[in-house]
C-alpha cells in the first residue's frame, strides 16, 4: 500500500507539474517619471521609431512645454513674458501686434521657416545678438527639429496662412 501511495504522489506530482509547464512569457510593466520637454527625454523618443516613422508633433508638442511658460501657440493665446508663436512660420520677426519685442529682434528683418527658427533655438542671443530670450536655448538637434514639426502644424492651422 505504501508503494501505490507513493505511486500516487508521483503521478500527481507529474501531472500538476505538466499543467503548468508551458512557458509563459514574463509580463514587465514600466512607469517612466520624466519632467515635459526634457531635452534627453525628446532625444531619446524623437530616435524611437513607431513602424519606421517619428512622430516628430507629438515629440515636439512635449518638448516644447518648456516653452509655455512664456509662449503660447493657442490662437487667441495673450503673449506672456514672448510672444504668442501660433502661427509663427513665415511670419516676420518682430513684427506680432500688441508684443513689444527689443529693439534687435525688431529690426532683424527674420522671416521665420525652419532654418531661421533652428539657428535661432540653437543660440538666441547668438542668433539675434540683442535678443531678450535669453533662456530658450534649445542645444539638441532633434529636439528642435521636433518643435519645429509642432510650431509648423500650429502655422498650418492658422487663419490665412
């Protein structure tokens, strides 16, 4: 009788081991803490590739919430410590009504497309020297190319544009 116990206790042990041996992939799940706009957070997201493509709006519509503090893109927006940007492409430099722009930037004679703003993001001061924006620097390529993509999309929906 012992034996069949035994017997018994083995093939359980066996079938119960069998029912759970197919291999189930591990399941990780990640929460990334990030501050918007983060210059390495938008580097690293505008090099990741959703089927091949970036979705360089959404990357620069995150990046550029460091820049909200002082600009806006909402078309009725009121310019804060910098102008209001929407519509900003092909407009010229210094010339928004109501924004008291310095005197540099006012006569800098910029019609901004998507050179004149990279070079300007990339060294404002050095750009138009003159220039009160003093801490808008954006050193990352691909993170000015991404608020370039987002600032062109808020220009496309402008009226008259």
């Amino acid at each position: 009788m012992h034996r069949k116990a035994i017997f018994a206790a083995g093939l359980l042990t066996i079938s119960v081991t069998a029912c759970g041996s197919a291999e189930q992939p591990e399941v990780v799940e990640q929460i990334v803490v990030r501050e918007p706009g983060s210059p390495q957070v938008v580097a690293a997201e505008a090099s990741a590739t959703v089927a091949g493509a970036v979705d360089l709006f959404a990357v620069g519509e995150d990046a550029f919430q460091s820049c909200t503090g002082c600009h806006s893109v909402d078309p009725d927006g009121r310019s804060a410590s910098g102008p209001n940007l929407y519509g900003v492409m092909g407009r010229e430099a210094g010339s928004l009504d109501g924004y008291s722009y310095s005197d540099a930037f006012a006569a800098s004679e910029i019609v901004w497309d998507e050179a004149s703003l990279d070079g300007f993001l990339a060294d404002p001061t050095g750009y138009i020297p003159g220039s009160e924006m003093m801490a808008g620097a954006v050193p990352d390529g691909e993170a000015r190319k991404a608020i370039i993509a987002y600032l062109s999309a808020q220009t496309d929906n402008a009226p008259g544009q």
